[in-house]
C-alpha cells in the first residue's frame, strides 16, 4: 500500500523536514463499496483490466458492489490514510 511508503519517501527529499501519520478511519461497509465502484468506471475501459480479468468478472464485482452499497447492517471496515507533511528547511 503507498500510504504506508508516502512517509519514506517524503523523507528521502534533500532540503526538507518531513511529519508522517498513519490514521486508521472506521467506515461503513455500504460507503467503502460506493468508494471502490467509482474505481470500475475506469477498469471496464482499460485494456489491461479487460485482458487480465475480461468484462463479465468487472460486471460481476460491480454488481457485488452495488449490493454491498445497497445493505445496512453490515460490519464496519476501517481505512488507514496517511497525511504526510513536506516543509522545506
């Protein structure tokens, strides 16, 4: 995962000072599937994402999604964000 990278190598840039978190922010389930569904807009176009998994399984998952969106009830996920700040000395 970047974010977990986003801290070394914001510190690797000469000249500056760096502040790193990681933050782990509870969500619901219904709101990561609308999160990660804006994501199939792009796959279903991209050739790669079509030649390693083909329409029909992207379908599929967007159907799953859109299912997940739809409920209530299930268990909360959580997401870890990472904030990085870059100053320069």
């Amino acid at each position: 995962m970047i974010g977990k990278r986003l801290g070394s190598l914001a510190a690797a840039v000469p000249g500056s000072r760096t502040t790193s978190v990681l933050q782990e922010i509870p969500v619901a389930a219904s709101l990561m599937a609308r999160l990660h569904s804006m994501n199939l807009a792009t796959w279903k176009t991209d050739p790669f994402m079509l030649e390693a998994h083909g329409l029909r399984i992207l379908d599929d998952l967007e159907a799953e999604l859109k299912s997940i969106a739809a409920s209530s009830g299930l268990p909360e996920g959580r997401c870890v964000m990472a904030q990085v700040c870059i100053e320069r000395t």
